[in-house]
C-alpha cells in the first residue's frame, strides 16, 4: 500500500486526525495534490459512493456548500462530477481534497459496517 492510499484510509478510519490529513495534504506539490485527488476518487467509486454520501461528505468537510467542489459532488452522474472535481483549478484543491475525502468517508464506513463487518479480509480496513 502507498503512503498515500495509507493516509488516506487511516483519515477514512479515524485513525488519523482529520486536519493532519489536510495539512499532509496541503504540503504536497500540486501534480502530487492532483494524483491523490485521483486516489481519493477511486476509493471513493471501490466503495460505492452516492451523490447522497455526498450531500452527507460536504456537511462534514467545512466546505462551503457553495463551493465548486461541493456543489458539483452533490450532483449525479457522480463519477463524472468526480472528474470535474479533479479538473479544477489548483487553487480550489485543498476544497476538492476535503470534500472528496469526506465524501470517500462517508461511502467506506457504511460499507465497513455492513459489508466488512467482522471478516473484512480488505488490507486497507485492517490497518492497526
């Protein structure tokens, strides 16, 4: 597993502080920023994530909803709302990251709770 796609999961599973994530994050170089924006969505389409996990990742991300990132996340189809995301500006990425991850959040703890629950043999769910 990348460090990347670690600290990514280790956020998801509250086993990283959420600002840590972001400020890791945000000390990345842009072309850096841009791949793991592409991580965060391919996470995010491994667990099935809904325009409504969406609605739920923006409350939970301090992005404004009126933001670029989070109004187009809330929107179906969502992985291409998802490549929109990822093709903004450089100066909306730090938004982009939050609302992604907190998107990717949302979709991977329900399907921890119901589709891992007890003989999740995933490696990126056993991380302690």
């Amino acid at each position: 597993m990348k460090a990347s796609e670690r600290i990514i999961n280790e956020v998801a599973q509250g086993l990283l502080g959420w600002e840590q994530g972001v400020s890791w994050f945000s000390s990345l170089e842009p072309v850096e920023q841009k791949a793991v924006l592409h991580e965060v969505v391919r996470h995010s389409m491994q667990a099935h994530a809904t325009a409504k996990d969406g609605r739920e990742g923006v409350l939970r991300s301090g992005v404004k909803p009126t933001a670029n990132p989070a109004v187009l996340i809330v929107r179906e189809p969502l992985i291409q709302q998802m490549g929109k995301i990822i093709s903004l500006p450089e100066a909306e990425y730090v938004k982009a990251f939050r609302v992604l991850l907190s998107t990717f959040v949302v979709a991977d703890t329900r399907r921890r709770e119901l589709e891992c629950r007890g003989n999740c043999t995933h490696s990126w769910h056993n991380l302690m």
